[in-house]
C-alpha cells in the first residue's frame, strides 16, 4: 500500500508541477517577476505559447484539468473505500498547496488590485474608497492592473488584513505579490483543517471524506491557492465561526462571522449557524440557502464568477446528502471550464463571455438532470 499511495502522491504533485509551470504561460507581458537569465528565458517560451499558439495553451490547460480532476476522483474513491491514512492526506494536501503556492495568478488580475488598493493607503496616504488606480497614473505598479478604475469594494477588515503582507515585501512587487499568496494559502488551509474539525464533531464518519471533497476539488484549488481571491479568507473565517459555535464559543463565533461577514458580505448567508436551539442539519440547508441567495445577488449585481461559489462549496462538503455532492461536481467543472474561451482566444468578446457562461452553467445544470433522474429511477 505504501508504494501504491507514492505512486499516486507523485502523480498528483506532478500534475501540481506541471500546472504551476502552464500557469506562467498566462504572465502579463509588463510584469518580469525576476531578473535571472534562467527565469527570463523560462518566462519568454511561456509567452510564446500562452500568447502566440492559444489552441495548444487551451488543450493543456484541458488536459491538466482533467488529470486533476481524475485525481480527484480518484482520492474520493480511495478514502470511501478507506485506503488512505488521514497523515496520508495531510501530506498530499500540503506538498501540492507548497508546489502551487509558486504559481502565477494566471486566470484574475484580482489578486493586484488588492495589492494596490492597500498601497493607495500606506504608500500613498490617500483613502482607497475614494480614490482608483488611475489618480496614480506614474506609479508602476498600475502597469499590472486591469480595474483601474474602480474604488475599493469590499469590506473593511480586508484592508486592514492586506495591511500584513503588504508590510513585509518592504517595498517589492515580487514579495507582495508572494505574501499575498502565502496568505490565500494559509486560509486555504485553515479551511480544510476546520472542515474536517467540524465534521468531526457533526459526522465522524464523513470528516476525512469531507476534507478530501474541499481540499482537492480543482475549483478551490485554483480560486484559492493558484489565481487566489480574497474569498478564501472569508470562507475561512466563516468556517471559523461555525467550529467555534459548535464548541460552545459563541462570542468568538459571532466576533468572527462578524469578520467574514466584514471581508466580503457574501458570508452573511451564515448567519443561521447562529440560534442555538436548531439541529444542525436545518441551520446547514438554512445556510447554503441564504448563501446560494447571496451568491446570485452577486450575480446580479456584477456577473457570473467562479470565486463567488467559494462559501458555498464549504458549506456541501459539510452536508452528507449526496445529490448535493453531486451537484457540487457540476459546479467545480463549470468553474474551471468558465476559463478556457479566453486562454483559446485570448481576448474578452462578446462571445467570449456568452461561451465562458456557458461552459460554466452546462455542468451544472447536467448535475442536477442527473440527480432528477437518478431520484425518478428510484421511485420506479
């Protein structure tokens, strides 16, 4: 069993490998990360195929997805069957985390915005809220950015976090842009330690599976780790808070929805994990209810994004009803399959758009005909 768990764990980090290196092939053509001859020369064959030859850059990126997703599958069956040790786990999911932690944000310019919406405030002495991008046009850091002209939009107490990592790259693009992701990192896996800590109080027998079912689904993977949001910080705190209520720490609990809540609001929809004389199972349908409700207010505001789905992805892997995994399948391949019209093209048309919508709400909408005629064959 130890040379068959190696063999997949190689598998898998290679697979991590390989996609890290893609992920350059999507690097902005302004920004050099470092100045070596070795990593120049890396970064220009990069260029050339994400830029110069898109067919063979979306096959890849097609081909990746699928071994990761096979992976995934194949991680589910092996810990249903009990095949895998939690350490074995642990140690899959932390190696592969260290390996994609390396990668370029290939698919957001999220993660610079966030980065200068706090220098607006520590380096420019100026009010993020009030002020964009473009009334610092001879800053070079702008040259990185794609919303340049928007102020500030989400909560307070995610300025004040991107104070932290924002302070210790002194000054430098690269160590910014590498703290930043060590923080999306560290709340990635603050998540998938409380998703299993939660599950282990609720439904010992599904705690393992439900961390496999977070931490190696592709969709968290890359809206966490490899082209990071901020949302990963609100779900961990929103996760927080649940674990913490469910111990019996409810002034912690509250103060920390609180925060998640003040991050990003879309965590508002755990506010039911909150009464105290409901069964969890109810105030878990009540939560992915009023998070699903919050999530399409998103929608509606701005546009269909796959980071949106990030508090409620947490919130099915916590759930033991299966149609709900499966439809949590339909999500997580729409989410990453929502990327490939623009790595083909390469450019945001209008059928762009439509296709990349799409491809997100096509596997969706397949998983939940399957759980209708999977539940219909049944009854027959």
């Amino acid at each position: 069993m130890k040379n068959k768990f190696l063999l997949i764990a190689c598998g898998y980090w290679l697979v991590a490998f390989f996609f890290t290196l893609y992920s350059y092939s999507q690097i902005d053509l302004n920004l050099t990360l470092f100045s070596n001859q070795f990593y120049q020369a890396f970064q220009q064959q990069m260029i050339k195929l994400g830029y110069f030859n898109r067919p063979l850059s979306a096959f890849i990126y097609l081909t990746l997805i699928i071994f990761l997703f096979a992976n995934y599958y194949l991680l589910i069956v092996l810990t249903k069957k009990r095949k895998l040790r939690l350490s074995q786990i642990w140690l899959l999911i932390l190696v592969a985390a260290a390996i994609f932690l390396f990668s370029y944000p290939a698919f957001s310019h999220d993660i610079f915005n966030y980065i200068f919406d706090v220098r607006i405030l520590l380096y420019h002495k100026a009010n993020p809220w009030m002020y964009t991008a473009l009334d610092f046009p001879i800053d070079p850091w702008t040259r990185f950015m794609h919303w340049t002209h928007r102020t500030y939009p989400y909560g307070p107490f995610w300025i004040i976090t991107s104070i932290i990592p924002y302070t210790l790259s002194f000054g430098k693009f690269t160590l910014a842009l590498f703290n930043f992701k060590l923080l999306f990192l560290l709340s990635y896996l603050g998540s998938c330690w409380l998703v299993y800590k939660i599950l282990f109080r609720i439904n010992k027998k599904q705690s393992i599976l439900g961390l496999v079912f977070f931490a190696f689904n592709p969709l968290v993977l890359n809206e966490s780790i490899i082209s990071p949001h901020l949302d990963i910080v609100m779900v961990f705190l929103g996760l927080l808070a649940i674990y913490l209520i469910l111990i019996k720490k409810k002034i912690l609990g509250i103060f920390s929805l609180l925060l998640s809540i003040l991050t990003k609001y879309a965590t508002v929809g755990y506010i039911p994990i909150l009464p105290p004389k409901i069964k969890f199972n109810k105030k878990l349908w009540l939560m992915i209810g009023l998070t699903f409700a919050a999530i399409l207010g998103q929608i509606y505001i701005r546009e269909i994004l796959p980071w949106y789905f990030l508090p409620l992805i947490a919130l099915l892997v916590l759930s033991s009803v299966s149609f709900l995994k499966i439809i949590l399948w339909g999500i997580s391949l729409g989410g990453v399959l929502y990327y490939l019209p623009f790595i083909y093209i390469g450019e945001y048309t209008p059928y762009v758009k439509t296709l990349r919508i799409y491809l997100f709400l096509i596997p969706i909408l397949l998983s939940i005909v399957f759980v209708i005629l999977r539940s219909l064959r049944r009854r027959i």
